[in-house]
C-alpha cells in the first residue's frame, strides 16, 4: 500500500494524493485539479547544499558592496600590478615626500597636471616615472583633489592622455586695494 500525503486544501479541503516527499500538493483531477505550495518541504539530503552557515555568514560580511563587485577586464589587472610595482620599487619614504610635495603643489596651483608638477617640484624623480600613479590616486582619495573631466597628452608617458586635477586646497588670492600717492 502507498503511503499518500493526504495534506488537505486550505479552501477546497482536497485531500494531497502524491507520495512522499515533494514541493507541491496536488489534489483531484481533470477540472477539478488543484495544486499548492508544500511549506514544509525539504529537498532530499542528496540535493541539500552542504553550507557552514556561520562561514557562510562571515563570508557575507567581507563581500565587496556591488558597485566594486565588477569583474576586472586584464588591462586593468596589469595597470594595478604596474602601479604596485612602480611603487614598491620608489619606495614609502619617496611616496610620502612626493604626497606632501603634490599637497604643497595643490595649495598653489589651482590645477593639478602630472608634467606641469614635475617641471615645478624639486621632487628626485624616481627611476620608474609611474611610481607617481599611486600618489596621485591617494591625494585624490585624500580628498585633496578631483578630476576635471579633460585630459592632457603627458610627454613622460609617449603622450598618452592624463587628467587635469582640480586643487581643492587652492584659494585665489585677494586682491588689495592700491591707494596711489597724492
């Protein structure tokens, strides 16, 4: 003999005439037929994820929110290495000088161009050139400068287009009233 379900209709009263373990009820037949959602259902032990629920958990904690989940393409991948390299290789004592020469910089200048601040520092360069990405990308996230939207042809990269920075530590200076001499 089978064992059928008999869980009844919550409207019609039919009785559930399917075996064992399943996701839906289903009872009567042709016009009559209704089917409705098992709420107690689990899928067999077979077909259950094996999940450590409080790995689980952790591991939701340290996902990256969704505007950074974006998958990287492989030229962004080999600019950030680059970036990496060329400043490890520059050094941290050479980072720190060249952040507070580009904040010195900013407070003069109203516009931050990467070839127009290397003929006005005194900053040494440093033997790979794009050991200065990364300082520039800190002093913006800094939130010292921001982008301007143009982009300038750089000599020291075979002309490739860099943006134009806006300082935000620059103030204009006032003008002072003359009095001419009587």
């Amino acid at each position: 003999m089978s064992d059928l379900c008999g869980q009844p209709h919550p409207e019609t009263g039919q009785a559930c005439h399917r075996e064992g373990n399943h996701p839906t009820h289903l009872a009567g037949f042709g016009s009559k037929r209704v089917s409705w959602e098992n709420e107690g259902w689990q899928p067999p032990p077979q077909y259950q994820p094996k999940v450590d629920r409080v790995k689980l958990t952790e591991m939701a904690r340290t996902v990256a929110p969704p505007e950074r989940r974006m998958a990287r393409t492989a030229a962004e991948i080999r600019r950030d290495e680059g970036m990496r390299s060329a400043a490890k290789g520059a050094g941290q004592e050479w980072a720190e000088r060249a952040h507070a020469a580009i904040s010195r910089y900013l407070a003069e200048n109203e516009t931050f161009f990467v070839d127009d601040f290397w003929e006005a520092t005194d900053l040494d360069r440093p033997e790979d050139s794009r050991a200065i990405g990364p300082v520039i990308s800190r002093v913006a996230r800094d939130g010292l400068m921001e982008r301007t939207g143009t982009y300038r042809p750089s000599s020291a990269s075979n002309l490739s287009a860099k943006p134009v920075w806006r300082s935000l530590l620059f103030s204009a200076p006032t003008e002072i009233p003359t009095v001419d001499p009587v």
